[in-house]
C-alpha cells in the first residue's frame, strides 16, 4: 500500500504521551471496506489510525476515483479540518480491521496545549508541506521514469523489497494516465531495477535504483 502522509504522530511521541492520547480520543473499530467518512462530511475530527490501515481517494463527477494515500497505524489525519477547512475532502476507507482515535474539537485542542504533542504535530506538518512541495516540483518537472523511481524509493517496502500496489495508484500518484506509468515500468524493468507482478511490484536493489536516479537527476 503507498504511503505519503509523512512520519507517524505516535512514533514522535514519548511512551507517556502516546498514553496521554489514548486517554483523549474516543477509539472506534471499522471492518474491512467500511466507510470511514465521505467527502463532504461536515465532521471535524482528527483521527489516529491504531490498527490497520485507512485509504483516501476521490470521486470524481465521471465515476472515475482517485487514489491519494494511505495512512497506516500510528499516522494521523482530518487535523485539517480545524484550521479553515469544514468538510472533509477525500473518502477514507478500512483496509482490513481496522481501530482509530477520533478526536473532536474540544480534544484537538487539549492536544494543543501539550507541549510534546503540539510540536510533533508541528513537525509533522511541515515534513508534510515540503513533501507536497517536493511532488509538485517533481510532477512539473522530471521525466515520468525519474519520478517513478522517486516515488518508489519514498515507499516502504515490504519483505525481499515488495511494494505492495495496483497501476492505477502510481498513475494517480504520477498524475498520468496507466498507458504512460506501463512505460516508466517497463523502462526500470529493463534496466534490471524492478521486477512487476500482479498487483504487487519488487525493488531489487533500493541502492541501485537510487544511484540510477542520482546519476539522471537534473542539479
């Protein structure tokens, strides 16, 4: 599953803090492919996932949906929602069982006024911003394969370097179509750097695909 929400809220914490929180949200637990929230939803929440993992798409008016990220445990999402945003903006999903951490707006706030908490949350924003930034540059500017292998080297593989993930995900992530993402592919497969299968995509050396990439790289 791609992940681009940045370093996880609970992993910043001391094991105090992550004791703290628990104690503030209200857990609750969602089956696989439940809907978390609908786009539009008027409900301020921040959310932490505990188990399983969230996806966030989009719906577009054709019918056509867009894949944006995934947020696994740890992670947090919708703090958003409490600087000047009302509804929420993606459709968030279970993937498998799924537990989160909700915290509503009298919660996010007594999470502000904890030191630890409100300057991981700091942190973790502005990793956030400079990677939103750092894509858009990358979308405007790299060729699709330079990008890919960026993308690639960004996730966190599984076993034997697996990237669990479908084409369609990439291609939203690349902002191309799946005909243009099947060529980036197949270039890195024929420099020997990936291997692809169904739904799944292997790294074979995280170091020399990142050397190839350092190597065609603009300065």
């Amino acid at each position: 599953m791609i992940e681009l929400a940045g370093p996880a809220l609970l992993h910043e914490l001391s094991q105090p803090a992550r004791d703290w929180l628990g104690q503030v949200g209200t857990r609750r637990a969602y089956d696989d492919g439940e809907m978390i929230h609908r786009r539009g939803d008027p409900d301020p929440t921040m959310c932490v996932v505990i188990a399983g993992q969230v996806r966030l798409t989009r719906l577009h008016a054709n019918g056509t949906q867009t894949f944006v990220s995934s947020i696994q445990p740890g992670q947090h999402f919708g703090d958003i929602l409490f600087h000047g945003r009302a509804r929420r903006t993606h459709d968030a999903w279970a993937v498998g069982a799924v537990q989160i951490d909700h915290y509503d707006e009298a919660a996010y706030y007594r999470l502000l006024a904890h030191p630890e908490v409100l300057l991981a949350l700091h942190r973790i924003t502005a990793a956030r911003l400079s990677g939103s930034m750092s894509m858009a540059d990358d979308l405007r500017g790299l060729p699709r394969e330079l990008h890919l292998a960026k993308i690639l080297l960004a996730l966190r593989p599984g076993p034997d370097g697996l990237v669990d993930c479908v084409q369609e995900d990439l291609a939203a992530l690349l902002g191309t179509s799946v005909m243009t993402l099947s060529k980036a592919l197949a270039l890195l497969r024929a420099e020997g750097l990936i291997e692809t299968g169904y739904r799944s995509l292997r790294i074979i050396d995280r170091k020399r695909l990142r050397l190839w990439l350092a190597q065609r790289s603009p300065e």
